[in-house]
C-alpha cells in the first residue's frame, strides 16, 4: 500500500501544521496575558477603593440620611 502523499512532500505539510498550531497556542497565550494584566489592574484598584473608603470611615462618622416614606 502506498502513502497518500510521498514523503518527501509529506513532511512540509507536517511541518506547516504544527507552526499553525504553535502559532494558534501563542495568540492564546497573549490573550491570556493581557486579560489577566487587566484584571490584575482591576483589582488593584477595587483595593485601593475599599482602603480609601475604610480611611474614611475610621475618620468621621457615616452622614445621617433622611427617613423616606415608605409606600
């Protein structure tokens, strides 16, 4: 029985197939970076937000709010 494709050609179709796939799995990988860069970020900054909201309230008193009629 004879290979579809002598080997000769075979292995430059083999040899583009894997570049694809390694090219495929980097563009992932970058992906994966920059979302979890921003996330990263995202993150940071929701902590800076809830230190500065505690500072805040360890130096004056929550303001009072009115009492609205409930309906």
């Amino acid at each position: 029985m004879l290979p579809a494709l002598p080997l000769d050609e075979a292995g430059k179709y083999v040899a583009a197939a894997y570049l694809v796939f390694l090219a495929l799995v980097l563009i992932y990988v970058a992906i994966m970076a920059s979302k979890l860069s921003r996330i990263e970020r995202e993150v940071v900054e929701l902590a800076e937000l809830v230190e500065g909201r505690e500072a805040d309230a360890d130096a004056s008193p929550p303001p009072a709010r009115a009492k609205e009629p409930v309906a």
